[in-house]
C-alpha cells in the first residue's frame, strides 16, 4: 500500500482570513487538492480559529470525497464541533490554546486517564482516532490501552537535522515498528517537504499517511497547486 497525502489547508485558511472575506475560498481549494490528486484533507482549528474555523470543519465534511481529517486540542468545543460533523478521522494534539503550532506529541503515561474516555467517545461515534506522538517508544506502548486506532509520528525533528544525520530517522524506524507490532496504524506530519520525504518515506514501510500543508502551501507559490500536489504524490509512489 502506497502512504496517501492529506493535504492540511490552514495556511490557504489564513490567507483568507487576513482580508476579512472568503478569498481564497477554502472549499473550493479542497475541492481542487482532490481533484489534483489529494487523498484528503487536514485542518486544525484552534481556539482563537486564527486560520482554520470550526465551521470550516462542516463545510468540508460536505464537500470532501477522499478523507476528511480534523486536528486539535480535545477543548469542549473541539470535541462538540467533531461529534457533529463525524470526520473520517480526528487526530489530538496537545497543543495550549495559545500555541503557534505543533511541537511535540502526547505524554501518554501522564495524559493515560485523561485521553481514554475522549478517545473511547469519538470512536462510538464511528470517527477514527490518531495520536499526535513524539518517536518515543515507552509513550507509544501506552496506546493501544487508551484505546486509539492510529499515532501520527512528529517529524519537525526529524525535518531540521543536518543531512547524512540519521540518529532521528532511526527513532522513527524503531517507533514505526513498535507501533506495526502493537496493531496501530501510522500516519508522519510536520515540517515534511519536498526534500526530505521521499527519505522518509522509503524508510517507513508501514507509513499510511502523510499529513502537509505549510510546505505544500509554500511550495505552490512556485509551481502551482496541481504540480504541487503531483509533485509530492510522485515521491510518496517512488
């Protein structure tokens, strides 16, 4: 099985916040990301809804035809919003409310008692739920008893070491691993980009999906949304 590419939106939401109207239209983009090759959609509400709002979340759900994906802090209003729409899958976070953006994962052993009941309720629900970890394996042993379907790996480390330097790819090969013995599907997101995740990727085989959006984003500026797209998705089928 090829890893798909959920394409995050929370830049084009920015962009579109910054003028007060709807331009860029975000549904239109997601509608395009699918029709370019996407095999889903990310965004990440926050408290402030800074770039990616909580009704964005139901205007996708109806539109989307690959996967719809919905990050973020397991706030009450968080939890509410998801419920409601029944994304395909929601991935927590453990963002504060005022976080720029994501950087690191769980501390499962600390945050064991707080986790189980909300992943227990979006799963009765029918939502698939996916961790946000850091490639530490005593963390991740602690997931199958909080009950969640999936980890999603934190690769900003991964992305900023000198080329050559593969200590950090190796903690994400071990925890691959442990996470394939431990029955938990995986999915890899931060800082990804076109020049280290063919690496990645070749190195993960039990990767089923990439999330991306600040660096497609950027990447777009110069190649175009289309090309973008099939640019990443060339890599990903390498």
């Amino acid at each position: 099985m090829r890893t798909k590419l959920s394409v995050n939106l929370n830049k084009v939401a920015l962009v579109r916040n910054s003028r007060g109207q709807n331009f860029p239209d975000l549904i239109k983009v997601a509608k395009d990301c699918e029709n370019f090759g996407a095999d889903g959609i990310t965004i990440h509400p926050r408290p402030d809804q800074r770039h990616a709002r909580y009704q964005d979340i139901h205007d996708l759900k109806e539109v989307v035809k690959t996967e719809l994906n919905i990050e973020g802090f397991p706030t009450e209003r968080f939890l509410e919003e998801v419920i409601k729409a029944k994304p395909h899958q929601c991935t927590l976070v453990p963002d504060p409310p005022g976080a720029l953006t994501s950087n690191s994962g769980w501390d499962t052993i600390q945050h064991k008692q707080f986790l189980k009941p909300i992943v227990k309720k979006l799963k009765q629900e029918g939502i698939r739920v996916s961790l946000f970890m850091n490639p530490e394996l005593d963390p991740i042993k602690q997931v199958p008893e909080i009950g969640a379907d999936r980890i999603e790996l934190y690769t900003g480390k991964y992305a900023t070491v000198e080329e050559g330097d593969d200590r950090e790819l190796e903690k994400h090969i071990r925890s691959a691993q442990l996470a394939e013995e431990l029955g938990l599907g995986l999915n890899a997101g931060h800082d990804l980009n076109l020049n280290n995740l063919l690496k990645y990727n070749r190195a993960i085989s039990n990767l089923s999906e990439v999330s991306i959006g600040h660096a497609l984003v950027v990447d777009s500026l110069y190649y175009g949304l289309q090309n973008t797209i099939q640019l990443y998705q060339r890599l990903l089928r390498t």
